[in-house]
C-alpha cells in the first residue's frame, strides 16, 4: 500500500514532482514506490511532512486522505 500511495502523491502532486525534490535518491526513490524495499521510520516522517499528509494514509491504515494541520 505504501508504494501506491507514495507514488499517487509523488505523479498527482502540482507542480508534478521530480523523485530528486524529495531529497533522496532517485533510485531509492524508485524502488520505495515499486515495493522492492520500504522506507525507514525516518523516510516515512520525511515523505509525510514533505506531502503535508499523516502516516496512516500513506501506510495504508485508513483511505481517509487529511492534510495536516
């Protein structure tokens, strides 16, 4: 769920973000939105501050999309 969501947010974002705006890697980035490995607590924490989301979206615990506050 993670690497849907992640990728979702990353492609339908505007302005379409570029995987090198996140800060990391492109190739971490890649393989983060294809599912080959999973973030770290302290990329998951990035991401959703990045996206201005909570982490239980992204992580696939609720459909409910909340920007945060």
């Amino acid at each position: 769920m993670f690497a849907d969501r992640f990728r979702e947010l990353r492609m339908f974002s505007e302005p379409k973000l570029k995987q090198a705006d996140l800060g990391m890697s492109q190739r971490k980035v890649s393989r983060q939105e294809t599912g080959s490995t999973e973030p770290t607590t302290d990329e998951i924490v990035k991401i959703c501050r990045f996206f201005n989301v909570f982490a239980d979206y992204i992580l696939g615990l609720t459909d409910e999309f909340k920007r945060l506050k």
